[in-house]
C-alpha cells in the first residue's frame, strides 16, 4: 500500500491523478490517496512493475524533499516532445500517462526537477 499527502497528490499532474484514481487509488477524509499497487501488480503480471513502483517511491520521496517543485511549463513540454519522439516512447502506456520503455515512467517525469532521461536524451535542466 502507498499514500500520497494531499500536498503530494494535489502537486500531480491532473493525467497523474486521474492514472491513480482509475488504477484503484481512494481519496481519504484529509485528502491523502491511499493506493494499493499489490493490486495493480496482480492485472500487470511485469517482472519489472515491483522494481518501478519501488523507484517511483524513492522519486516522490526525493520529489517531497524538494518542496514539491517542478520544472517550468515549458522545460516539461520540451522534455515530452522528445519522449514523443523516442524510439522507446509508448504513448499509451502506463494507464494512458505514457510510458518510457527504458525507466517505465510516465508523463509525470519530466515535470521533476531530479529526473532525466536514462539515456541521456534531456537532463536535470530547469530553464
Ligand atoms: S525518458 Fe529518454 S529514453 Fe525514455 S522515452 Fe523519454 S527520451 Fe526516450
């Protein structure tokens, strides 16, 4: 089971927050998610997910100690473009949000501060 703050889940994309909701996430009285990835990982039998889930803690974990920031608009829509335009793009991956095939992020990596590509296609660049 994972939650998210209310702070954590209000500074989500609207696409992020709906993937959550759609995958089984519940919004609790104080507004915090609770989400229980042991279900997805049942539907998504990918020897890989548990890893993913794992790493995209250890993101918002990071991504809350900066105090939630995120890139400017258009540093994300520069970093999605060439995501759209990479050979290991899916589009329709991870419940709609995209899907990078090398890291198994979706479109709310590139609006953190502290990710880059994994192959080095944009960086940690926030102007
Ligand atoms: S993060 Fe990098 S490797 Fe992944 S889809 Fe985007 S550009 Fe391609």
């Amino acid at each position: 089971m994972m939650t998210f703050s209310k702070k954590q889940f209000d500074g989500m994309s609207e696409e992020h927050r709906r993937a959550i909701i759609k995958a089984g996430g519940v919004i609790t009285k104080s507004g915090a998610v609770n989400f229980d990835d042991t279900q997805v990982m049942r539907e998504r039998p990918d020897p890989n997910f548990p890893k993913q889930i794992k790493k995209f803690a250890g993101s918002m974990a990071t991504w809350a100690g900066s105090g939630f920031k995120k890139v400017q608009q258009h540093v994300y829509e520069r970093r999605l473009a060439i995501c759209r335009k990479c050979q290991f793009w899916q589009e329709n991956g991870n419940l709609g949000m995209g899907k990078c095939l090398k890291c198994g992020c979706g479109k709310g990596k590139q609006w953190l501060p502290h990710e880059q590509c994994p192959i080095g296609l944009w960086g940690k660049e926030n102007t």
